[in-house]
C-alpha cells in the first residue's frame, strides 16, 4: 500500500510539474514570430480567411503571426508539416474540413487528426449551394430531387474534384434523399460554373462564395443551400434541410496545433481569436467574401472533427469512392 501511495503521489507531482510547466510557458508566448501554415496555394479562398486570421491575432498577440503556404496533396503537406513541428504554439495549421475527408480519400496518410494535431477553434465557415441554368428541367430544389428519382443518374452535376466538400454535399443527399445523379469532377469551382453558365451540365454544387455572384447577377439560380438552415444573404434560397430533414454540410476553416502543444498556449491562442472574430472590421471582410464568422472552444472543434470523421466516412463508403 505504501509503495502504491508513494507512485500516486509521484504521478500526482509529475502531474503538476507539468501543469506549472505548461502555464510558465504560456506566460512568455508568443516571444518570436508564428508561422500559419496553409494546405493551399496563395490567392484562393483558404489562403484569405489564413492572411485575415493572420493579421489580426498579430494585433492580439502583439507578435507577427506569417502564412505560409504548403499546397499539395489535397492539404495533407501543411497538415503533416504542423503535425510533425515543435508542439510550442508557434507553428499552427489553417485547416479546412478537409482534413476528416482525406483519411478516406487517400491511401496512404501519415497523419491521424484525431490524435496527432489538437483544435483551437473554428473560425469561419462558408456554406454550399446547389445551383443550376434556365436550361436544367427542373425550376426548384423538391423538383430537382423529383425529376432525379424519376431519372435515375440522368441529372449531371459538377463539383471542383473528387472527395471535395462540394461532392460530398451531393453523395450525402443522393444518400439521405435516396437519388441517383452523375458525377463530374473539374479542376476547381470556376471550370464547373463556366460550364454550368455555358449550359454544358444543370447543375453544380460550389462554396457559395463562389457561386453567389452569378446568383446575385441572375446568370445562375440558387435551387438549395446544403444547411440545416438558410443563409442571410441569399434568404430566397431554401435549406436542404427544409426538403430532406436532418441534412447539413458546410466548409468550415479553423486553426489546428500538434496534438501535445500545452493547453495554455491553445486557451490563449483561443482567446486571441475570439477577440479577433468579434472585431467588426473582421467579421465585416468575413461576411464581404461570402463567409460568416465562427467560434468554438478547442475542446468543441475536437468533436465536431469527431462528428465529420464518422460522417464521412459512412457517406464515402456508401458512395463506394476508393482511395487513391
């Protein structure tokens, strides 16, 4: 018994020891510049929400916070490059949900998510809508899913590339919705919406910041936004959710840190953010390129990517999409 209270009350020291250590290290960050490592290359829609973050947690923290971008892969460089830095809080990931797709996407990953990198928070996310030409033979999202179960396969539709959030969105309401449609993958969302304005297919399913410019010109027609609710700025749109109940799916952007980095470094990097997403100057450049701010606790972020892992994972399978 004496031997077995003597280790309790060493773990419990060793315990502690590590808590002050965590806490003191904390104290002194950030001393030097961060890098915010990005899965994209620079001018795309991941790489602004990661100079935005970027420019203003260097406002908060006191300390210049540089993006460096890490393309390649489908994200998996950057997020393999964080993974395996430093656990220190000053080499952080912009990740995209992506990041609990490519585990089923890709073959041979060397990074689990879950275990070797740690939430921070989400910051933004960026709805899908399903949008379609004058030309399609359906006017309206209940007629799209009507002429689809009619039609099995018939209805062509575009996305920006396999296993992309914009073809999942399709797979996981074919899944729920119980329809068949044909997929197209393109090299990104503004082939597929050149060819969908060029009446080449009916129909596309892109970030909406992508496809909202069309909508608002009345060159393209929103059918559905792939949420559980509709978006401020296209209200006329209706949800998925309001046709096929308990759907939901969006692309969400957040900040990631190896897995062993100290909970005082993550609370305060958390912290710094929260202050940064409710800056209104923030939120308003957010919401003028079509995103709309979050927030969650690291712990939150955690089990969101928790839910998307089992989600996607059971549409990939029932889609029957292999690795590569």
């Amino acid at each position: 018994m004496k031997i077995l209270i003597r280790r309790f009350a060493a773990v419990s020291m060793l315990a502690a020891l590590c808590a002050i250590a965590g806490t003191v290290q904390a104290q002194g960050y950030p001393a030097r510049p961060i890098r915010l490592v990005v899965g994209y290359g620079a001018g795309g829609g991941t790489d602004m929400i990661a100079r935005l973050a970027a420019e203003y947690l260097t406002k908060e923290l006191n300390q210049t916070v540089v993006v460096e971008n890490k393309p390649g892969a489908g994200g998996n460089i950057a997020t393999e490059a964080v993974a395996r830095a430093p656990a220190d809080g000053y080499t952080l990931l912009l990740a995209v949900n992506n990041v609990t797709i490519n585990p089923y996407i890709y073959k041979h990953m060397q990074v689990d998510i879950e275990h070797d990198l740690r939430g921070i928070s989400i910051i933004a996310a960026s709805p899908i809508v399903l949008v379609t030409n004058d030309s399609a033979p359906f006017a309206s999202f209940k007629e799209m899913v009507d002429y689809a179960r009619a039609n099995p396969g018939k209805i062509s539709y575009g996305t920006p590339g396999i296993g992309t959030p914009q073809h999942l969105a399709v797979e996981l309401l074919m899944h729920m919705a119980k329809i068949k449609m044909t997929h197209v993958p393109y090299k990104g969302s503004s082939q597929s919406l050149s060819d969908l304005l060029a009446g080449h297919i009916p129909l596309v399913s892109a970030a909406i910041n992508s496809a909202e410019p069309f909508i608002m010109a009345n060159k393209l027609r929103g059918l559905a936004v792939a949420d559980s609710k509709r978006v401020e700025t296209l209200n006329n749109v209706p949800s998925i959710n309001e046709v096929v109940p308990g759907y939901e799916v969006r692309i969400w952007y957040g900040l990631m840190a190896p897995a062993k980095t100290p909970d005082a470094i993550v609370n305060t990097l958390n912290q710094a953010l929260a202050r940064a997403v409710a800056n209104p100057d923030m939120h308003k450049r957010m919401k003028e390129q079509g995103y709309e701010a979050a927030l969650t606790s690291p712990r939150e972020m955690d089990d969101d990517i928790k839910k998307d892992l089992k989600k996607w994972g059971e549409v990939i399978r029932a889609a029957g999409i292999q690795p590569q």
